[in-house]
C-alpha cells in the first residue's frame, strides 16, 4: 500500500523550478516547468523522513477505516489501489475512492472512503536543486 501511495505522490506532482525560465538541469537532462515529477525522481528518491510519514499516513488510514467503518480495507481490496486511491483522494486531485466501486457484503463504502481519506489533510512534494544536490521536502 504505502509502495503505491508513494508513487501516487511522485507521479500527481509537477516540476515547479523557481529559476528564471523555468528549467533547470539535473545530471545532464534538461526539466520544465509542469513536467511531471516521475520524470525526475522515483520512491527510492525519497529521504527516510517522507518514505516513514508515508507508511504512518497508510497505517493510520487503515487504522481509522477499522475504527470508523468496521472493515480492514486492505482485507477487501488490493492494497496497491488503496495506496493509490487514498493519495489521490486526500490530496482532492478529482480522483479517488469516490470514482470506484468500493463495495463490502453489498454495502457502496466509495462516499465513506473519500471522506476518511480527507480526514488526512493534503500533501505534496518540493524538489529543488542546492549546490549540485537533489533536494526533496513534502509539504502539506
């Protein structure tokens, strides 16, 4: 789940370089701005901190989809498009656990989903270049 989910986040972000023209090169390849950000880095890119908040936000999604709705998400669904879905959804990219079928013993769980899913606030990924370093933050 948490595999996914940060793929999700590398993928939905777009390169914003605050340099003048908007690109900026790094290790002999050339980025604009509104490239997509898997263009540039991927899950294994991302500092211990991001990789570690990540997998707390998927156990605490779990955690609260038990608590609050009575089922172990993971159980009922793959857990690749839980990671995916609760990404999208908590970020509002118009996308989501609102667009599926998320369905339990015949009960539509897609509404209840999306909304646990908002409960996490949003997060988003800063990557900039600082003397020939990649640097990468989440911010959110």
């Amino acid at each position: 789940m948490t595999r996914s989910y940060l793929e999700t986040l590398i993928w939905s972000e777009t390169i914003w370089p605050e340099v003048e023209g908007g690109t900026f090169e790094w290790e002999g390849c050339s980025y604009r701005e509104g490239d997509s950000l898997d263009n540039l880095i991927e899950a294994e890119d991302l500092p211990k901190s991001i990789v570690e908040q990540a997998k707390e936000d998927c156990a605490g999604f779990v955690s609260y989809v038990e608590e609050t709705l009575g089922f172990d998400v993971e159980l009922h669904f793959d857990s690749k498009s839980v990671g995916h879905n609760f990404l999208l959804s908590r970020n509002g990219h118009g996308a989501g656990f609102f667009d599926g079928l998320w369905e339990v013993e015949g009960v539509n769980y897609n509404r209840k989903l999306q909304e646990a899913a908002e409960t996490f606030g949003t997060i988003g990924l800063q990557v900039w270049v600082e003397n020939d370093e990649l640097k990468i933050e989440s911010h959110g």
